[in-house]
C-alpha cells in the first residue's frame, strides 16, 4: 500500500497540493498532456524549483492567458471532466470534488448545488488545479491518503460576493470533522479548492489509524507567500 501522508505548516491549495505531488515523482509533461485534453482553451502550466527559507521545493502556477473566464456551474464542469482523457479513478475523484464544492457553496448560499455558478473556484485554474491534483495522485499510485491538522487564518479576504471572514464559509464547511489549527495570520491558508480536494481524498481514500510504513519519497509544495 501507497500512504500520501500530508503535513501542512502553511496552508493549503491547489497549486501547493500539485506542487508536492510533482515534487514526489508526478510527471509535469505527462499532466501537461493529460490537460490538454480538458475542453479549455488559454492556460500553460508553469512548473519551478524554489528555495524558501533555505528549503527547496516544487511551486506551480496556472498561468491563464485567455482573458474571458466564464462563470461555470455544476453542469458545465462534469461536461468537461467527464470528455477529458483521463483514468477511471482520476474522473471519480475531480468529479466528486467539484460536487463537494458545490454542496458547500450551495449551504452557504442556500440554493441547490446545481444552481451554484462557481466564481474563484470555478476559474479555469481551479479546474487545472482539482483534475491535476487527482491525475498525480493516479500517476504516484497512491492507495491511501492522511493529513495533518490544517492551519486557518483569521481576519477577512475580498472575495467575488464581498469581504468574506477566513477562513471562507464554504472552506469551514468542508474542513468539517477535520482537525484545524488557528494562528494569527491574517492571510487564507486554506482555499476552497485545497480543502475540497483534500476532503475527497481522505473520504474516498482513507488510510488506516496508526499504520506504519517505510518513507519513500518526500517533497515540498509551495505556494506563493514564505
């Protein structure tokens, strides 16, 4: 059995979660192709080494360059998961992502998850993000996923619908039954698409309380602040 165990200090999100898992072995051309294949036009995805604070690791950057980014529903996004060329697994799990995320936005808004038009979350490079991070996932062969206790951030961020309190209503809901830290930091740790992610992954692939296994590989996902 392959564990991906997650230790999180500084948050969680798509990109960092991408960033690690290619920093573990995931093929960055390999996924490349593999996104080609999604029904999108106007995105590059931009991989680099970095060194923060004397440590080095893996940061990943969808770099957009179409400038006309439509607000999708649930609809639209199953319509592009399930064309695109992708494992049977890897579908499962970005689907089953995105329909976590509406029913978090959903709550929030009080409307059914169907008439959630994702905004930030639904932006082409969440969508990389999500489908990139589950075909890595396939590609390390991992069976089983833990993570640690994630920290969350205080105070306020300015979001599509106004000022929204850290972390965002629907990251709070998706991060229910998780373990969470609280620290001062007025910034968002956690995003949406991270917890989403993170969340699938530790329902439908859950690894055994106190396993004990042997460290393969490690590797470390950067986002964009130190």
């Amino acid at each position: 059995m392959r564990i991906l165990r997650l230790d999180s200090i500084g948050g969680a999100s798509g990109d960092m979660l991408l960033g690690a898992l290619i920093g573990l072995g995931a093929d960055p051309d390999r996924l490349r192709d593999v996104l080609g294949s999604l029904e999108m036009e106007g995105f590059r995805l931009a991989v680099s080494s970095v060194t923060r604070t004397g440590q080095t690791g893996v940061q990943v950057e969808v770099a957009v360059t179409d400038t006309h980014h439509p607000h999708r529903g649930l609809k639209e996004i199953r319509a592009i998961i399930g064309a695109a060329e992708l494992e049977d697994r890897t579908r499962e799990l970005a689907l089953a992502t995105y329909e976590r995320l509406a029913e978090a936005e959903a709550a929030v808004h009080g409307v059914a998850p169907e008439e959630v038009h994702f905004h930030e979350v639904g932006a082409m490079d969440a969508i990389v993000d999500i489908v990139g991070a589950c075909v890595c996932l396939d590609m390390l062969r991992i069976d089983a996923v833990q993570c640690s206790p994630l920290p969350v951030g205080t105070g306020s961020v300015e979001a599509a619908h106004g000022v929204l309190p850290l972390p965002v209503p629907a990251t709070a809901l998706l991060l229910k039954d998780h373990p969470v830290v609280t620290t001062a930091l007025p910034f968002e740790l956690v995003t949406p698409t991270g917890a989403a992610l993170i969340a699938t992954w530790l329902a439908g692939l859950p690894a055994a309380a106190g396993q004990v296994g042997i460290v393969q590989s490690c590797s470390m996902g950067f986002g964009r602040r130190d």
